[in-house]
C-alpha cells in the first residue's frame, strides 16, 4: 500500500462512519478489487455477513477455518449456506504434520492442561491457517461486534493489523445481539443451531459451551481458564496503539 496505515484508518473510519454494514462491504470491496476477504465460523454474524455478501453478489471471499474439532452443527450450517447461497466457502485446515506431531506428543486433550497448551492447540489449528487464508490480501471483514466481551470495546470498527499488514473491518461492530436475530429472523438466513441452546460463541466443540443467563459472552469459550479475556489468537495478535487514537492529555 502507497499510504501509511495511519492514514489508511484514519480516511476509512470517516468514510465509512455511520454507513450500513452492505455498505461498508461493498465500499471497500470496491476500494480493495480481488483483495478483500471475509473469515466465518458460521456463528450468527459471520453468517448475516455472508448473507450480504452472497445476496448481492459482492466480490468478496468467504473462507473459513476448518480445525477438525468443530461442532457437527456447524458442519450441517455451513452445508445449509451452501445449498441456500450456492456460493463457495474456501476451506483452510491445520497443517497436518503439526498436528500429528501435537497428538503424539500430548495426546488430543492437552489443551485442558495449560493455557499454554490451548494456545499451542489454537496456534495449530487457527491462527497458522488464518496466515496463509490472508497472505497477499489488503482487507480482512470480520464479524467482530463490540458488546462481545469487554476487550472487544476498546476497538474499532476500522483497524489497522500489523500482524498481518491488512486493514480490518467490523461491519457489525455496533449491532446488538437482538439486531442479529431479527435481521436473521427477517432474511430466513441460516443459523447453528446451537444458538438455541445457550451458546452465543461457537467454535471448537471441546472448548466451547453454552452460557448461563447473566454470564457474559464469552463465558463459554475455554471455561476451564480463570481469564477475564479468552482470545484464541485470530483477533488478539500484536495491533500495536491504535494508529489514529486522540492523544492522552498529561496529568
């Protein structure tokens, strides 16, 4: 890119502030041609984000990550998007040699152990894949949203990642759970249906439950550790400061 990612974030947040989430995905669709791609877990935004891509025929590339632990649930909902759209969903898997090399060393449970064994597990099957899904892309959609845990507050609807040099979109980042079911309830979109038993967060079967009325959302992903912030990784690699954040005024 022939700006600095300063200035990318900063034009972006004002272009795009205000606008909906169809027009935020075709705006930078438009802006990033061949170069942009959007990453589902078939969990209730991803899929009203691949809703809008699908409908209106944006050029954007859905992809997803398949860790071989995920629910059977998810599976049937990813085939019920492909017969509903008759779109392609890009599969990425682990790497095999590192996760036979995982289950020989420390069998299949190990990240019940340790919180750095979980991560040595989400490494595997997440985040080293999500590397080669957006190498040689510029924008990266997400369906991130903000009352989604406390750490996911503090950022933005548009963000810089220097993990992976890309711009970051949110188009669902104000949307409220509600907002999420009435606009699935109202556009027939598929849905796991693991929403209708308590879960709110869906990833790999072993790490994931349903959460009690109150618990906060994510609760139920790898319930086991005694964190405030459970992160497997994708969204929690080194931003840095936010590149275009005010200025703290000194005491």
């Amino acid at each position: 890119m022939q700006v600095s990612s300063e200035a990318l974030v900063h034009n972006l947040r004002q272009q795009l502030a205000g606008r909906s989430a169809v027009d935020v995905l075709n705006s930078v669709a438009a802006q990033f041609p061949g170069k942009a791609v959007f990453s589902t877990s078939f969990g209730l935004e991803d899929q009203i984000i691949t809703h809008l891509i699908f409908e209106n025929n944006l050029p954007i590339k859905v992809f997803t990550l398949d860790t071989a632990r995920n629910f059977q649930e998810t599976y049937s909902t990813w085939n019920k998007t492909l017969r509903r759209y008759g779109k392609a969903i890009e599969p990425y898997f682990p790497w095999r040699p590192a996760v036979e090399e995982l289950l020989l060393e420390k069998g299949p449970n190990s990240f019940y152990d340790s919180v750095e064994n979980r991560k040595e597990c989400c490494g595997i099957r997440k985040v080293e894949p999500l590397k080669r899904a957006l190498n040689g892309q510029h924008a990266w959609f997400t369906g991130i949203r903000a009352e989604q845990s406390a750490n996911r507050q503090d950022m933005h609807a548009v963000e810089w990642d220097a993990a992976h040099q890309l711009l970051k979109f949110h188009p669902l980042f104000d949307w409220t759970f509600e907002q999420c079911w009435e606009f699935v309830h109202a556009h027939s979109v598929p849905f796991n249906p693991l929403h209708q038993q308590g879960f709110v967060s869906i990833g790999c079967a072993p790490c994931t439950r349903a959460i009690q009325p109150g618990e906060d959302f994510r609760a139920g992903r790898w319930w086991w550790e005694d964190q405030s912030a459970r992160e497997c990784g994708l969204h929690n690699t080194p931003h840095g400061p936010d590149p275009v954040a005010e200025p703290v005024a000194a005491s």
